[in-house]
C-alpha cells in the first residue's frame, strides 16, 4: 500500500474518524495539521478544489489515489490491497 498521508486539523470529527478507522486496520499512516504546515494547507486546498470538495481530512495515497473526507469505503479498499 505505501505512505498515506492524512491532511486534517484538531478537532476535526471527520479527520478524527478517518485517523480512528485506520488504526483499527492497521493501516500506517502519518497526520499533518493543516492549521500548523502551510505547504500542507495548500496542498489540501488544491487536492479539494481537483476533487470538488472542501472538506477536511484530504487522504493522500503513496500509488497517486486521494480523497476528501470520511470514506470508509476507500480505507477498505486499502485494507483488500494490502
């Protein structure tokens, strides 16, 4: 599976969860606070605008695949490929 990064900010419920589900698969991951890196802030801006979105967490895959906010679906997804 690779990297993923996850772009959110505290308190966020959507980044929260999305940082939750991928514990319980036991999928690595790293956060970047959107609100403390602002390369990261920018790189979620432009990622959200791509995808018509303008949510938070941005879910960036090492294989290029990304998305915006809560999709479990996706994190199965990863959890069958890996």
């Amino acid at each position: 599976m690779g990297t993923v990064t996850i772009l959110g900010r505290a308190g966020c419920g959507a980044c929260i969860f999305t940082e939750r589900a991928f514990e319980l698969a036991g999928l690595s991951f790293v956060v970047v606070d959107v609100d403390e890196d602002e390369d990261a802030a920018a790189i979620a801006r432009e990622v959200a605008g791509e995808l018509g979105r303008s949510e938070l967490p941005i879910v960036l895959c090492e294989d290029g695949s990304r998305w915006a906010g809560l999709q479990l679906d996706r994190i199965a997804g990863l959890v069958r490929a890996a």
